[in-house]
C-alpha cells in the first residue's frame, strides 16, 4: 500500500468520468426579487470524490508540507501556471501533490478550475505520473 493508493484507486472511474457540468440559472428574472444565480459548476461523484482524496494527502503526509503549495510550485520554477498546458513529466512526487492542491484549493477562488483541468487531461496527467513513482 501506497500513499498515492486512495488517489490512484480513482483513475480508472475518472477516465471513464464526464466529471460535471455547469449549472446556468434561466428559471429566475434577476430583478431583487428574483436574482439570478452565479453559474456554478456540479461535480460528479468521482470527482468529489478526488477532491477529498486531495485532501485527505494533505493531512495523511505533513512531510510534503502542502499547506504551503504554491511556494513548492515557485521553487521548482512554476511561477505562473496554465492547467491546460502545464508539462508534468519532469515533475516529482512532491511538486505533482502541489500542482494538484492548486487546482484543488483554487476551485475556492475560481469556479470550474478542477473541471477545466479535467477537461484539459492536467489531472488524468498528474495521476499517471503519480502511478510512476509507485511502480
């Protein structure tokens, strides 16, 4: 058994995953009474599901000292990060579980970001080379 375990148990479902959609609001008039709803994006189960299992590394491996993700990500040399372009392949362990937390927290901030990096194959990507490192 492996750290990565409860992360990598997901690939498969994610693969096969539509991984959410956008919820648009067209019922209401967006007048006071009536306000219109910000769109927000509904994840899947398995999704929801990777989200926890982000989370729950966090926890479960203090020795990565995630909480500080975005300082892991500018040491390695990623100042600026474009998900859907974003090279993994010469990633380590540590700096994949960073760039996998920053998507994951920055869901907090910008609605639809996990979605895009699903969209963009970033975190099928992390996972495979995250697959690597126990093999």
């Amino acid at each position: 058994m492996t750290k990565f375990d409860e992360l990598l148990k997901l690939e498969e479902a994610l693969n096969k995953d539509k991984f959410g959609e956008w919820v648009i609001d067209n019922k209401h008039k967006g007048t006071k009474d009536d306000p219109i709803h910000l769109p927000f994006p509904n994840y899947t189960e398995a999704v929801r599901k990777f989200m926890k299992a982000v989370y729950n590394f966090i926890e479960h491996n203090p020795d990565y000292n995630l909480y500080n993700y975005s300082e892991i990500l500018e040491q390695k040399g990623y100042n600026h990060i474009d998900i859907k372009t974003i090279d993994v392949s010469n990633m380590d362990d540590k700096c994949i579980m960073a760039l996998l937390t920053y998507i994951v927290r920055g869901e907090r901030f910008c609605d639809g970001l996990i979605l895009s990096a699903f969209e963009a194959g970033t975190i099928q990507k992390c996972l495979k080379k995250l697959k690597e490192f126990v093999q």
